[in-house]
C-alpha cells in the first residue's frame, strides 16, 4: 500500500497561555516519536477584544467608565503525515480549555 503524505496544519487557540502551552509542548514531543517532519510551534501575535462601556445603567451621574478586555493566544503547528495519524496525536493531548482546528492542505 502507497503511504500518502499530506500537509496537516493544527491551529491551537486559547485564553490561557499555560495551558496553551503545555498542549503544544506535548504535541509536539509526541508527534516527533511518531512522524518524521513537524515544523512549528509558530507564535501567531495575541489578539485583544476589548469593549469600553459605561458604569451606569441610565446615562446619569458621573461619567465612569468600564474596560474589558479578551487576550486570545494562537499557536500553528504543521505535520507532514497521514491525516489519521495527526488525529489521533491531537485527540491524546487536548484539553477542553484550547480550541482545536485541523487544516489539510492537498
């Protein structure tokens, strides 16, 4: 049987940068056990929501103001393998506090 090599691109997002990371660090360990070409963990720049909104509900009294802020951290890994392969490396390691997506190219 002819192996296929594809080009597997696992984009991890998350709030939290430990947690982020030691995902990263785990897949990245364990992919380099099984598959022969991993490039990454490639550091994306964090991405800021912010929202400003006023303190009071009815538009009176002093004019204060609330900040809020989301810091959305990313990390993109690519894997040169079967895509079964890559799934089943992502699946042992991912805990629910970051987002996973996998990318095939052709």
């Amino acid at each position: 049987a002819v192996v296929s090599t594809q080009k597997v691109r696992v984009t991890l997002l998350s709030q939290n940068v430990k947690a982020l990371e030691d995902v990263v660090e785990k897949l990245v360990r364990d992919a380099k056990m099984k598959i022969s070409k991993v490039k990454g963990p490639v550091r994306i720049p964090t991405k800021h929501l912010r929202i400003t909104t006023r303190k009071t509900p009815c538009g009176e009294g002093s004019k204060t103001w609330d900040r809020y802020q989301m810091r959305i951290h990313k990390r993109v890994i690519d894997m040169y393998a079967e895509s079964d392969v890559v799934l089943n490396i992502v699946t042992n390691n991912v805990t629910p506090v970051v987002n996973v997506e996998l990318t095939v190219a052709n």
